[in-house]
C-alpha cells in the first residue's frame, strides 16, 4: 500500500509540476507582451528612434535632451532583447512551444538594425549576461556585421 501511495504522489507532483510549467510560460509571455507595449508607448512620438540613418548617427545629435531620451530607450529596447533571450528556456521546446528568440527573431533583428551603433558604443560595460551575447552572436550573425560581442577587457 505505501508503494502505492507513493507512485500516486510521485504522479500528483510531476501532474502539478507540469501544469506549472504550462501556466509559467503564460505569465512569461504577458511580461514581455507588456515590455514591449510600454517601450512602444515610451518614444512613440519620436520617429528619428526609428529611423536607422538617423540613430546610427545619434551621438552627432545637437540636442542633448533627444540624445538623454535616445540613450534610455535604446537601453530599453536591448533590455527587452535581453529579456527574450533570458525567458527562453528548455523546457519550452521540451513541451514543443516555439522558443522565445525564434517568436520575437522580427524584434531582435529591428533592434539590431536600429540601435546597432547604439550597442557598439555600449557595449563594454552592459549586457554581460552570457547567454544574451551567445545567442545574439550566434543566430544574429550577419545583422551584427561584424560587431564583437566579446566582453571588453579595460586597461
């Protein structure tokens, strides 16, 4: 009898285990759905944010108070990259769910494509979080053009 009791309570735990896996992976998607709706209504009215000829260039920009603003929302912006890579995780693809970073791959490469000059300038002291720099290396190659994602050593 206690053997049974035991696989019965094996069985409840690996049951709940999994319904929490299932109700996490929703919460994990309401966070980032909520990220990126609030860095969307953040700059909306600024389009030079968007613009790539205009934001490779930011730092020529005469207006500091655009480049204060520029400066938090790329920050921002490749917070949310990060955010995605850090939300994707094994267990996703072990219950066959499309991985986070192949979902959000449209958001990544815009990123990239607008806030690359961005990232190369900050590279050195942000975003050492290994995974976010593997990942990106890695499936993100060529919309990096070359850029290194190494950490930088000072000195």
């Amino acid at each position: 009898m206690i053997q049974v009791d035991n696989l019965l309570l094996a069985f409840i735990t690996f049951f709940l285990g999994i319904l929490t896996l299932i109700f996490d992976r929703d919460s994990r998607y309401r966070y980032l759905a909520g990220r990126w709706n609030d860095l969307m209504n953040l700059n909306t009215n600024e389009p030079d944010f968007f613009n790539p000829e205009k934001t490779e260039k930011y730092n020529t920009w005469e207006d500091d108070e655009k480049k204060v603003k520029y400066n938090q929302f790329a920050r921002m912006y490749w917070g949310f990259v990060e955010d995605v890579i850090r939300k994707d995780n094994f267990i996703d693809r072990l219950l066959r769910c499309e991985s986070y970073v192949v979902a959000y791959q449209d958001t990544i490469k815009d990123c990239i494509k607008l806030h690359h000059a961005w990232l190369r300038n900050n590279r050195k002291n942000l975003f050492t979080y290994s995974k976010f720099r593997k990942v990106l290396s890695e499936k993100f190659k060529a919309e990096l053009k070359g850029l290194s994602l190494e950490l930088i050593e000072e000195g």
